[in-house]
C-alpha cells in the first residue's frame, strides 16, 4: 500500500511539472539571472523556449544570459530571434543591432537601426548603432554625419562625442578627433570611457605625457576599475617602464580574476623576480582550470634558474594529467630546442600542432624550428598557416618576409611587408621593407624608407648601412661611401658598412682597402668574414703568402667557411703546390686526428689531383670527426651527384650542409642539382635559384637551374637559362651538355 501511494506522488508531483507553463520557466530563470547564477538561468530560459519557441521574452532573456557567461555567438542568435518577435521592443532591438556590429555584420545592424530611427527619429543610441554600421562599411564620411545629427538630437549624450573622435581618428582627422573626445569629457565628467577613448588616442599619437596624464585622470574617478587598469600597466609596459605597470597589475589581481593573477606573475617572471610570481603560480595551480598555465609557468621559471631537470619534471606532470594540451607539449618543445635538441623539438612541435591544428603558437614554433633547420619551403608553409588561424600576426610576417627574401620571392616579401609596417611600424620592420622594396627594384620608394628613418634615427649604423647599400646598388659610389663610413663611425663593428667600402676601394686602391681591414681585426679581433676579405684582398694584389696564412687561420678556427677552402685550393692548384700542400694537411692529421679541416683539405686537395677514391674516404674521415662538418658534407655530396651513385646518401650530406650554411650559393647548388638529379625538378628550382640570384654570372649554376626547369616542363624559362648560362661562361663543366640541350629546345 505504501508503495502505490508512493508512486501516485511522483505522479502526481510530474504532472505537476510537465503541467507548468514557459512563463513559468521564465519567472524561475529571472530568479537565477537576479542571483547571477547565469548557467542555470539558461536552462530554464531554454525550458521555456522548449515549451513555446515563439516566447520573445525568453529568448530575448537567454541572450542576457549567454552574454554575462561569454558566449556572445550564441547571444546573437537568440537576440535575432528575440527582435524579430518582439518589433517593438526597442531595448531588444538595439541590443541586437549593437552585437550584430561587433559581428561584422554591418548591413543588417544598419538595417535594424534604421527601423529603430524610423519609429523613434530622436533615439540617440540608434542613430549611434547606426554611424558604427555605416563605418563597418568604409563610409567614414557617412559615419561622421550620422553622429553629428546624434549630437543635434542630444548635445548632453557623451557617447556621442567619443564615437565621434573614433570616426575622425580612423580619417586621420587628428585636432577634430582630440577636440571630439574632450567634448566626451566635458559634457560627462564623471565618465570614464571617453577618458579612455581621449588617453588611447594620445597613446596612437605618440603623445606619451599626455596619454599618461589622461589615463592618470581616468584612474582617479574609480581606481579600481579594471579596464583603466589594465590600460595604464599595459601603456607602462610597452613604454619601457615596466617598474610602474606592477601597481595596476596588483590592483587587477586582487579582483581574483584568474587572467588578471597570471598576468600579474608574468610581470614578476620578466621583471626577474621569481620569488614573488612562485608563490601566485602555486596557488594558482591548486585550481583545476588554472592547473595547466600555472604550472608550464612553473617550468618556464625552473628552467631560466639552470633547474633543467625540474622543468622537465613539471612538463612531464602536466603532459602525464593532461596528455593532449597542445601547450605543455608546446613548452616541451621550447624546453628541447633551448637545450639544442632541434630536431627533437621539432618533432614535438609537430605533435602539438597534430593535437591542436589551430594553435597559431604551435604553427610558429614549427616555422621557427624549420628556419633553423634552413626548410625554408616548411617554414614558409608553418607562418602562413599562422596566418590563416591570426591574419593580424605581425611575427609570422617579419619571418616570413625574410624567408621570401632569402628564397628571392621578393614580390611576396614586399607585399608582407608593407602589411608588416603598417600593423607594427618599428624601424627594424620599416628598416625591412626597404630591403624587400629594394629586392623588388622598387628603388625610389626603399629610397623614401630610408630617407625618413635617417631623418628620425639619425645616430642608427644600420639605417646609413642600408642607404649606403642603396645607393651602391644605383650605382652612386660617391653617397654609398658617404652612408658606409657614417655607419662605421656610428658603430666601428659593422662589419657590412666595412663590406661596402672594401667593395668600393677595389682594386684600385688595395693599401685603402687593407687598412681599413687591419684596422678593424686590430680592434675586433678575429671574425672569420672579415679575415676571409682580408685573404681576398692579399691575394688580389700579389701576396701569396701572407693570403694563404689568413686562410689557414680560418680553415683552423672557423671550419665551416667553404670560400676559404676553395681559395687555399685554386691557390695551391695555380702555384702547382698540390703535392706540398697534400703533405702538409696529412701531416697535420696525423699530429692532430681530430681536425676536420685537415682532413677536409686532404680530401679537396686529392679532388683536384683526380683521386676521387681516396678523396671520398677522407671527406668520409672529416665526417666521422664531425658528422656535422658542413665542408666536407656539401662536397661528399657534390661527388656522389656527379657520379649519380648514393644519391639518397647524397640528399642527406647536402641537407646536412645546408641546415649549416644555409645561404651558401655552392651549398644551394649542390641541393638542387642532386634533386635534379633523382627527378624531383620541382624541389630542385628553389635552392638552384637562390645560387643563382648569389652569383648571377655563374655558368654552372645557370645550367644546373636550367636543366630543372627542363625536367620541370618550363620549356621557355629553360631555354632562357641555359643561353644565360653559355653567354656568361662558355666553358664551364657541363656545357657541352648544356649546348646540346639548347639544340633540342630550339628544334
């Protein structure tokens, strides 16, 4: 009996529920909405929806909900439906046009506000919706007129005045847009986002003090308030004043916000005080949601304080509890290319980039790794994968900007970088663009950069380094000496101003030219580039022994420099000393086993005595020492090419010469021509291209480019490349093939 009356109450009690209506529903949603218990609002708002789909009020109080949770999608969603229920409801359809504004959709917010304004022409935040719209679709002009005819309606309505100054800021209009946001301020003085609007614009134009002494003022009407927070300890920061952003960011962190807290701890991190983020990211890491940030932080501060093992360790904590978050393995990753383990790092970076195909940081440190590795195409494809996931990534398109310049893409360089310049106009981007402009043969307006980069940093080396470079490249030998030596003045270690004037003294004057050398080594020491100028230039006026003593300097201490090895080898080949110089080397192995260069001579030098056999051993000895000696991995490889035997074995020695020296025209060649050579063409163009843009005149790499383009069906930038390559050097190995092929082209 019991057990029937129990029955018949749970009956009764879900009759009762499915007998309620939505209003019902709505009544108990209001309720949480009032408590702030936002999720369960929004489950009896969608009950009643579910109870009557055409229920306005509901939807139009979902919206509500799914904003203050921040889902503003969603939000939108339910305030379309919710406006077009309820026409008449004018704080609805504003709402809904003002979201539909941050949406992007300008049209239809247009279209919504303009039915507002057709009911109620006074209606000052229509006609306000209305101007954002009309600006949204590039009629600035059109924008400006609907906020002057809000200001007619209201001349007390602040806002209006702000949206004002945003309009004339975005023309340019720089006095009417200061004047527009005082206005703001004048007509509600106790407002703080005109205030803010009015320190922002300072801030953009470069008005420091003034931007400061605005946002100072905003702070003092309510010093807690976290937007001017947040502003000001962001304004410190980038102002190199990082000392004064710990104010607001404690004030941020003490809202309890998370985001705020971290934030803060960051500073502490990069302000080099670890004592005081550890014990916020401690606490912070006792938080499932926070967990995972809390403690790759953690890791970060391990591993700068040389505890490698620990931030492993915590890496590993984190990856154990949470095996698929993209940035623990992301860290991981970090952590491994810190240590000079790339091609683990990379591997990791692949794996989080696998697990979260949109994680732009993911994709960056993919292209960064494949940079280093000298995969310029990877690298290429990795930025712009960034990109497409964040078009606005200023970084990915300075990498990838120099990545189109080193693969000699300069149409793609220039146009980047004007995107660049315009998101991030820094010098060192604009100093960028004008060499993209410059690659492009865009000359008068690489001219312009540089011209107003001197004007503005006129104690900048590197800025006269570039004029002068420009200059040389028209052909204006008296200004490129005139940028060249005020870049040296400026700073007596630019080695590229020294360059440029080594380039002009030429060999017309020699004594100058070595002077400035002398001078330069005497102050700086030894670098192998500038002993390799000064080697050039002793040999170019006759002394022979003191040239070939510079290059054995270099083969010693720096011996990844394949110029010098081929310069002591053609020196030794012209003076018939190949027997001298062989028994040299091999006594010098013999005395020191672990000499790559050594070894790497021997084998060059038994190259050029017709010894294939005994060269490849040593080359093979070289690497052995050294499985990363770039020298003797280029013309190992270079020798299987020519053979056309281990090309695999050969593909890997190249690689391994490239991931060393990646702009090495001879490096780049010996790539492409083995790529050729297993009928990969299309791989092969890259590389071949950019030995040929190093070295214009060089028959053998023309050939070599265009026997890919052959191979490739580019019939027509073949036959161009190869006559190129014959009227430069008639008689370079290969020729007769290249003759013959030009033949058949022409047939």
């Amino acid at each position: 009996m019991l057990r029937r009356v129990a029955t018949l109450a749970c009956v009764v009690s879900l009759s009762a529920a499915c007998s309620r209506g939505p209003q019902y529903f709505v009544k108990s949603g209001n309720q949480y909405f009032e408590k702030k218990q936002y999720n369960e609002a929004i489950v009896q708002y969608r009950s009643a929806i579910a109870k009557n789909p055409r229920i306005g009020e509901a939807r139009a109080k979902l919206a509500d909900a799914y904003m203050a949770v921040g889902q503003p999608a969603a939000a939108l969603r339910e305030y379309v439906r919710a406006a077009d229920l309820l026409p008449n409801d004018k704080d609805v359809q504003l709402k809904t046009a003002r979201l539909l504004v941050v949406a992007g959709q300008y049209e239809d917010a247009k279209t919504r506000a303009q039915q507002l304004l057709e009911k109620d022409p006074k209606n000052v935040d229509a006609q306000l919706v209305r101007a954002n719209a009309v600006a949204g679709l590039k009629d600035l002009d059109g924008a400006i007129a609907d906020i002057e005819e809000a200001i007619k309606i209201d001349e007390g309505h602040s806002p209006s005045y702000a949206n004002l100054g945003y309009l004339q800021q975005a023309k340019g209009n720089k006095a009417e847009a200061e004047a527009a946001y005082k206005q703001a301020i004048a007509t509600d003085p106790k407002s703080l986002m005109p205030r803010l609007a009015l320190a922002n614009f300072y801030w953009a134009s470069k008005q420091q003090a003034e931007a400061e002494e605005t946002f100072k003022a905003a702070l003092a009407l309510d010093p807690k308030n976290p937007a001017t927070n947040r502003a000001l300890a962001l304004f410190y920061m980038t102002s190199n004043r990082a000392a004064e952003a710990e104010a607001p960011l404690k004030v941020l962190a003490d809202t309890k916000d998370a985001g705020a807290r971290l934030a803060l701890a960051d500073y502490y991190t990069s302000a080099n005080r670890a004592a005081d983020a550890k014990p916020i990211l401690d606490e912070l890491a006792k938080t499932e949601a926070t967990y995972a940030p809390a403690k790759l932080r953690l890791a970060a501060i391990a591993y700068t304080a040389k505890e490698k093992d620990e931030a492993y360790k915590i890496v590993a904590e984190v990856r154990a509890r949470q095996p698929r978050n993209a940035v623990a393995i992301i860290t991981e990753a970090r952590l491994l290319a810190a240590d000079g383990k790339r091609d683990e790092a990379l591997t990791k970076a692949k794996e989080a980039v696998t697990v979260d195909p949109k994680s732009a940081a993911g994709h960056f440190l993919v292209g960064s790794l494949d940079a280093l590795k000298s995969d310029r195409d990877g690298a290429i494809a990795a930025f712009n994968e960034v990109l497409k996931l964040v078009p606005a990534a200023t970084p990915a398109k300075i990498e990838l900007v120099n990545l189109y310049l080193g693969k000699g893409d300069a149409d793609m360089a220039a146009q980047l970088a004007r995107q660049a310049v315009k998101e991030r106009p820094t010098p060192s981007v604009r100093l960028l663009l004008a060499r993209a402009l410059m690659a492009h043969k865009e000359m008068s307006e690489a001219n312009e950069q540089l011209d107003a980069l001197a004007r503005e940093y006129p104690q900048s080396a590197v800025v006269h380094t570039q004029i002068g470079a420009l200059a040389l490249a028209r052909n204006d030998r008296d200004a490129a000496r005139t940028a060249f030596e005020k870049a040296q003045q400026l700073d007596p270690r630019n080695r590229e101003a020294l360059a440029g004037l080594v380039t002009l003294d030429g060999p017309t004057n020699i004594r100058h030219a070595q002077e400035r050398i002398d001078r330069y080594l005497s102050t700086n020491g030894d670098d192998p580039a500038v002993l390799l100028m000064q080697a050039r230039v002793l040999l170019s006026k006759g002394d022979y022994a003191k040239g070939e003593g510079v290059l054995k300097k270099i083969v010693q201490t720096a011996p990844a420099t394949l110029p010098a090895y081929s310069l002591l080898g053609q020196l030794y080949l012209n003076q018939h000393r190949l027997d001298e110089a062989l028994a040299e080397f091999d006594a010098i192995g013999k005395r020191q086993p672990k000499s790559v260069s050594a070894a790497t001579l021997v084998a060059m030098i038994l190259e050029m005595q017709k010894k294939p056999e005994q060269a490849e051993k040593q080359y093979q000895k070289a690497l052995e020492i050294d499985p990363h000696a770039a020298v003797a991995a280029n013309n190992l490889a270079w020798m299987y090419a020519e053979r056309g035997a281990n090309l695999d074995v050969a593909l890997q020695l190249a690689e391994t010469a490239k991931a060393q020296l990646p702009d090495l025209p001879e490096v780049n060649d010996t790539l492409g021509w083995i790529y050729c050579k297993k009928g990969l063409p299309s791989l092969a163009i890259g590389p071949l291209l950019e030995s040929v843009q190093k070295q214009p005149k060089n028959g053998a790499f023309l050939y070599h480019l265009g026997m890919a383009y052959v191979k490739n069906g580019d019939l027509m930038k073949a036959r161009l490349t190869l006559e190129q390559a014959l009227a430069a050097s008639p008689n370079f190995d290969g020729a007769a093939e290249a003759k013959k092929t030009l033949e058949s082209l022409k047939g």
